[in-house]
C-alpha cells in the first residue's frame, strides 16, 4: 500500500478498528477514511453505496460487526445473523463495485466446528456443527469468507479474509451482559477488589481453553497481511497457545489485585470445549505475535482504569 492511499477501516472505534487505525498511522499512514455508525449505517445497502462512489477508497479493512459474548449471542441471535449478513454484504459488494484494490475481512476462530481438531487448522472449516451458543455470529461470517472467495472467482477481485482468535485490550467491552470473557473478568474482579466481596464467580466449570491475542498483535497482522498477502484461502491469525478459563482468571485476579475466593458456577454454560488456532501458515508468512498474556492484561487493566466509567457503560 502506497503510504498516501486512500484507506478505509469500517468499524474504525471498536476493538478491531481502532488497533488497525492505530497499526496503520504507526506505518506512515495518513489518508484514512473513517466514518461513526452516525455518519454512515453499515446496514443501509443505498448508504455504503453511496459513500463508495464519493470516496473511492483504494484499500479497506473491513472491521466492523456486531459482536458479543455468550449472553449476547444467545440473546439477540435475528440482531447477530441480520445486521452482521447486512454490513459484509453491503461493504463487500460497494467495495467490488466502487473499484477498491483489495479488501480484507475480518472473521472469528468461532466459524469453525465446535469439535474441530485442536490446534484448528483453516481446512476444518464446515467439517462439523458449530457451537450452538453463537451459530448466528459464525454463520455470518462463514458467508463473509465465501463471499470473499466469490467475488475473487467470479470478478478478480482482491478480496482476502482473516481469521482472529479471542481479542482483548484497550477499547474492549466491559459490559457484563455482552462482554467477551477477559474483559468481562477484569470487570468483575475489580469491581470485587473495591466492594471487598469475598468471592468472585465465574461462569461454568473453567476447564475449556482458550487462546488470547491482544488487538495491537491483531492490528500489526492486519496490515502485514494486506500489504504481503493476496490469496482466495483466509488465514488463521492467533498466539498459537492457549489458557484454561480458571488460569485466566488467576492471571486477571493477580493483575487486579483481587484477595478473595473464586468460585464456579456451574449452571451457566462452558461453550466450546477448547478453541485453539493452528497459526503454522501465518507463521510460515513471517508474522508472529509479539505481547505476552500478562504484559497484555496488565496494560488492559491500566486502560480499563483510566476511562474510568466510560469502560463501564
């Protein structure tokens, strides 16, 4: 990418987004086109048309989604499927159309079987049944990929599709009805260090694993792969280890400096058993991820202190 290209980041506030923008001005990178969900409605077909035809970004990193934890997922599932099917939809096709170089899409490690083969390898896709808990989220973006894939078979068109493990860092969500589990824990942990609560629960038994990427490591992997990377295959972008959820919540309740007890709940649902990505190709493609788990929570903590109530809302 030509460092004054006129480059896009739909979803440029949200956790993605944001560390995209920050990986791109990092590089030299100055023309970015960003819009607010109030300047331009992702979901709205004559609206995402339109700014295309008036901007003609060169180059776009299509981040934005509607996105959530568990909770989230089982409680609004049409909101899931509709509006993330509308954003890639409308992104991918104005994109196509408006003449834009190259496109990325930024997917989930949840498009992949809840059984799949750990670490999971890119060529497990529609090997199984999805985790029923966010099947919405996951068939959406499944047909992101294809679609990718589509219009790079039928059009020519540059279109390549990431796949990121978990996320977390500054600007994540820390709503406790739709966080993912890192931020979420964080919450609850601090908010137990300051009441003086005696335990802390936490959801299902905290034996499934999962893999962590901080989003400056996603940020950097996302404009490496648009500038080195063009293939109809996506790539799997992770750590390449992963954590019990109990480990995870000792790490969180050090960092926090919580003292009390931790306590399992073990009503509420474990989902996937384990969700490991298996990153050899991405690896292969000289890129490896950089900040460590703890380094990662403890500068998320820190930003997570300093909004203040902003984190919180």
């Amino acid at each position: 990418m030509n460092k004054h290209a006129r480059i896009y980041v739909a979803g440029h506030r949200g956790l993605a987004g944001s560390a995209i923008v920050r990986a791109l001005e990092q590089g030299g990178y100055r023309n970015l086109l960003l819009r607010t969900h109030a300047e331009l409605d992702l979901t709205s077909q004559a609206a995402v048309e339109s700014f295309f035809h008036e901007e003609r970004p060169e180059y776009v990193f299509l981040a934005a989604a509607k996105v959530g934890g568990i909770h989230a997922n089982s409680a609004y599932p049409a909101e899931f499927i509709r509006d993330n099917l509308a954003i890639q939809t409308n992104v991918i096709h104005a994109a196509w159309k408006a003449g834009t170089r190259k496109l990325q899409f930024l997917g989930s490690s949840c498009i992949y079987p809840k059984l799949a083969p750990q670490p999971m390898p890119e060529s497990c896709l529609l090997t199984g049944p999805l985790e029923p808990t966010n099947e919405w989220y996951a068939v959406a973006k499944i047909a992101g990929i294809k679609m990718c894939q589509a219009y790079r078979q039928q059009y020519g068109f540059d279109a390549i599709s990431l796949m990121p493990t978990n996320l977390y860092g500054p600007g994540d969500n820390f709503n406790l009805e739709n966080s993912h589990v890192l931020p979420a824990l964080i919450r609850k942990f601090h908010e137990a260090k300051l009441r003086k609560e005696p335990q802390v629960v936490m959801w299902g038994t905290g034996t499934p694993r999962r893999e962590f990427l901080h989003v400056d490591d996603l940020g950097a992997a996302a404009v490496f792969l648009m500038q080195r990377y063009s293939d109809d295959a996506f790539v799997n972008v992770g750590v390449g280890e992963d954590v019990t959820i109990r480990e995870l919540g000792e790490i969180v309740k050090t960092v926090v400096g919580y003292e009390g007890e931790v306590v399992q709940d073990l009503t509420k649902p474990d989902g996937t058993p384990r969700k490991l990505l298996d990153v050899s190709k991405l690896h292969a493609l000289g890129w490896r991820a950089r900040i460590d788990l703890r380094e990662g929570i403890e500068q998320t903590y820190r930003w997570f202190l300093e909004a203040g109530a902003g984190a919180r809302a």
